[in-house]
DNA sequence: CAGAAATATGCGCTAATTCCGATATTTCAT
DNA sequence: ATGAAATATCGGAATTAGCGCATATTTCTG
C-alpha cells in the first residue's frame, strides 16, 4: 500500500505490483519500456545494481516516476526551498 | 521547487542542491555514502547508468529516499489501491 | 491433470560503472 | 591576483548489467 521505495527489492514490488494491476506480462512490459522479460524479471526481484535509466525506462512505460523526498520531518525541515 | 525526479540530470540536481544545503563536498558526501568523490561527481551530473544502489546510497547519506507515484491522474486512477 | 503461459535461470559477449591512485580544472575566499 | 578547496577527468583493474538465444521452472487455466 505505501509508495515507499526505499530499497531495491521494494521497488521491484511496487512495479511488479503496477504491472499486474495494469494486466501486462514481464514480456509486454519489457516491449513497452524497450527491455527484455529477464532484465523486468531482475529489476522485479530486486537487483540491487540495476542501471537507473533501466529502471527509469520501466517506471514511465508503467505511467509512473520517482519523486525524491525526505525521510524525516527533521530532513525535510533542515532541506526546506528544495522539498 | 519540484522534488520531480523524471531524469537522470534532475536527480542529480536536486542531489546537487540537497548536498549544498547540508554544507557538505562530494567528498564528504561519498565518505558518508560509501562512495567515491568522483562518483558523487557523475551522479550529480547525471550519468544514466548509474547503479540503482549508488544512488540510494547517496540519497540515504542524505536522510532521502525515493517515492514512486502515478506520473498524472489518470496514472492514480487505474493504479489505485497500490497509490 | 494436461498444456500453455509466464517467470526465472544459463552462457557468452560487449559496454560501462565503480574503484584506486593521480591530476587537471574550476570555483571561491582573502 | 593567489592559494586553497572543490570538482571534473584520466589510465587501468575488476565487476556486472543487459543483450541475444535457449531453456528450466513455476503458475495459471481449462
């Protein structure tokens, strides 16, 4: 339920969450992101060393983006004008 | 400003800017991240390729992470109960 | 239960990160 | 302007993604 993706393998279960919610397969997801069904496989199962313009391509094909925040309150206060 | 992370040269800013807030150098930056001044450097300058685990190292030196959302309403709507 | 579809795994290959150790080059105070 | 700090760049070594092609294995459907 949450959108936090604070480690590799939480991103790879919110996309593999996306996907499915979507009704697309690994492979049908590659085609649209340009990838192959393994490389959405590794990135799914959370592939620490994924390139980030792989895992970029395959947020925008699923219709979504990252979006960079604070962990904590504290954060966000000392980093105010930027977030 | 946005924390709009669409593109590696975005990330890199707003990694730029979140460093110089907190009045560190790359190098400090890589001390804290376990990473290299050098790499700090492309990160920051938007290297695509970057490993996905080098820039959560980095965000997380930072007391960042990474959020992922719907990319319009549209996007939210067909993705509910997962955004 | 059978057959198909979907997902994970394998090998060889190329490209490119990141590391290490130095060093240009740019930026910034005084 | 000058020196120091910060950032960008270089050669080489090691590691590994992602590709193509093929296949094993798991999961779903009838």
């Amino acid at each position: 339920m949450s959108d936090l993706a604070r480690t590799p393998p939480q991103i790879g279960n919110l996309i593999r969450r996306a996907r499915k919610k979507r009704g697309l397969s690994q492979s049908q997801l590659g085609e649209l992101a340009g990838l192959r069904q393994e490389t959405i496989s590794l990135i799914e199962t959370g592939n620490p060393a994924a390139k980030l313009k792989t895992i970029l391509a395959v947020l925008a094909a699923l219709d979504l983006e990252f979006r960079i925040v604070p962990r904590s309150k504290g954060a966000a206060a000392e980093l105010e004008d930027i977030f």
